[in-house]
C-alpha cells in the first residue's frame, strides 16, 4: 500500500498543546500515528520545518514503515557558525545568526508578533504572489499562537541535520524554489548530492519558485509529486 503523508497536519494539532514543541516529539508524534494505524510504505512529503520532523524520525526510528520521501525547501541547518567557511555556509543555508534566532523568537513573544509574521510572509513568496495569498498566507500562520510559535521554532532552528542527511537510504525527491529566501537553493543541491539516487526539481522564480511554490504553482507541484509517487 502507498499511502502519502503531509505532515504539516501534525503541526497544526501540536498547535493546541502548550508542551511537546519540539522537533522530536513531532516526529515522536508520526511514529505513533503510523504504529497505531499500523501503516506500511507510507509516502512522507515534509514542507520546511516538515523535513526536518521526517529527518528526526529516520533519525530516532530509521526507514520502518516508510516507502519514500519528499522534502520540500528545508535546509539542513539554519543557524549559523560564525567560523564556519564560505562553503559550509552555502551547504547548510543557514539563514540566520544566532542573535537574529534570539531576537526573531523575542519578537514572536511581542506585541509585534503579528508584524514580524506578516513580515516574514511577505519575504518567503514571489512578487507574483497577490495580496490575497499573502492574506490567507498570514491568516493560516496565525493560527498558532506566536508565543508558541517561537517556542518551536527556535528548536527547530537550533537542529543540525548534516550528519544524518548522508545516511538517508530511501527513495528521496528534493524540491526547491531558485528565489527561496527560508531555504537557498544550493543548500539543497547539497542534500541531493548527500542522498544517494536522489531526484532534484528546482522551480525558477517564474515558476513561483520560492518557500511556498505548491501555492504559487500548484499545477505544476502537484503533477510532480504524482509522477515521482507514480
């Protein structure tokens, strides 16, 4: 049986949960949705912080139960090392500083909570993205408070997935958007040299080629991950 799995549905019940956000009580949360409903090669498609809830889960539980996986705009890690070199920079796509991490999550425990969301919004699409996707874009995100928000965020942006990306043995495909500011397009060519057998698809900024292209360009999204499920 193939069976395909977002697992952004996960996300949106831990949003009702004042504990447990964390990254591996997320992927915690799929082994046991998948144990309990005794599920066998289960397709995982993961969008952003998704990826990383299906690299700690090979992680702590290795392949069982899955068949393939899709990793959508998720760099391997986000935080930077100050002494890092040019190139390890450019593999992880680390996209922040340790202090912009502290002062992000701050933000989110602000009144200005909503300003920084519809801010962060507005620099993760193309400009071909309209003010009513944008609305509904920030609308969604806000359904989870911004306090909790940062509590999971800031442990999300702290996870180092270098070191278990290589080890990754199932049939992988990578998408990436060549605009994405949340996830630099080389780093994700990184993750497809590092997965042996992988599958890369980039969408170019035309194309809606930034964090949220399965948005801005749905058909072809869709008609790509059919084909790789087959």
């Amino acid at each position: 049986m193939m069976l395909s799995l977002s697992i952004n549905g996960l996300m949106a019940n831990r949003r009702k949960c004042l504990t447990g956000l964390k990254i591996s009580r997320l992927a915690k949360d799929l082994y046991e949705l998948l144990t309990k409903l005794e599920l066998n090669e289960v397709a995982l498609l993961g969008h952003s912080m998704g990826s990383s809830v299906i690299w700690c889960y090979i992680d702590l539980f290795g392949p069982e139960r899955l068949s393939k996986i899709i990793l959508v705009d998720q760099s391997p890690f986000l935080t930077s090392d100050p002494h890092w070199t040019e190139q390890e920079l450019e593999d992880s796509g680390a996209i922040f500083t340790p202090q912009q991490v502290f002062n992000i999550v701050a933000a989110l425990r602000s009144k200005e909570a909503e300003n920084v969301t519809r801010q962060g919004i507005d620099g993760i699409v193309t400009k071909h993205a309209t003010p009513e996707m944008k609305e509904w874009l920030v609308q969604c995100t806000l359904k989870m408070p911004r306090h909790l928000a940062g509590t999971l965020a800031y442990n999300h942006w702290q996870m180092d997935w270098r070191d278990l990306i290589p080890r990754i043995d199932l049939p992988t495909l990578i998408i990436s958007g060549r605009a994405s500011a949340a996830a630099p397009w080389k780093s994700q060519e990184w993750v497809h040299r590092q997965i042996k057998g992988s599958q890369f698809e980039v969408f170019e900024e035309a194309e809606g080629g930034q964090h949220f292209m399965f948005i801005e360009n749905p058909e072809k999204f869709n008609r790509m991950i059919m084909t790789y499920l087959g």
